[in-house]
C-alpha cells in the first residue's frame, strides 16, 4: 500500500486556497521597511512609494497591489541589496498571488 502525500502544490488557476497572498505581501514589505532603514538604501522613487503606500483619509492601497504594481522595482532593489530572502518570497508571491 502506497502512502500519498498530504502536501498539496497550490495553483491559483485553481482556488486561491492555501495561497497566503496578503501574508506573503506583508512579510515582503518587512523585508522592504528593514532594508529601508538602513542608511543609503532610499532614494526618491521609495519616498514617493512611502506617500502611495500611506494612502489618504479615504484610501489605503494593499500591500499586493502596491508590490504587484512596482514588481520590477522591488525585483531591482532586493538584487541590488543581495537580499536573496526577499526576492524568493517576491518570486512566490508573483507566482502565486500577481
């Protein structure tokens, strides 16, 4: 008798079940907050990013919008910072949730 696995590979083409795409958002966007707080690593683009991302007295845009949105921009920035962590979990997330 042959055991099967209780894993199951998510697809989004499928059901969105088991994909945790708002918690794989937030985590990326850690990512992003600690690497912004080191000296050096902002610049004009990050700053204008940090005002959309506040959003106003109305709006405030997700994180998965935002990061699917600046794709490039976050692939470019966590390869330029060598953060190796940051742009599997990007990958994953455009995978998955983009």
């Amino acid at each position: 008798m042959s055991q099967q696995c209780a894993c199951r590979k998510t697809d989004r083409y499928v059901s969105f079940q088991d994909i945790d795409c708002a918690g794989n958002a937030r985590r990326l966007m850690e990512h992003l907050d600690r690497q912004l707080a080191l000296p050096g690593r902002s610049n004009a683009f990050w700053e204008y990013f940090a005002k959309k991302r506040a959003g106003n007295a109305v709006t405030k845009p997700d994180d998965l919008f935002l990061i699917h949105s600046n794709i490039n921009q976050f692939r470019d920035f966590f390869e330029h910072w060598n953060d190796g962590e940051a742009l599997g979990l990007l990958l994953q997330i455009e995978e998955e949730c983009c």
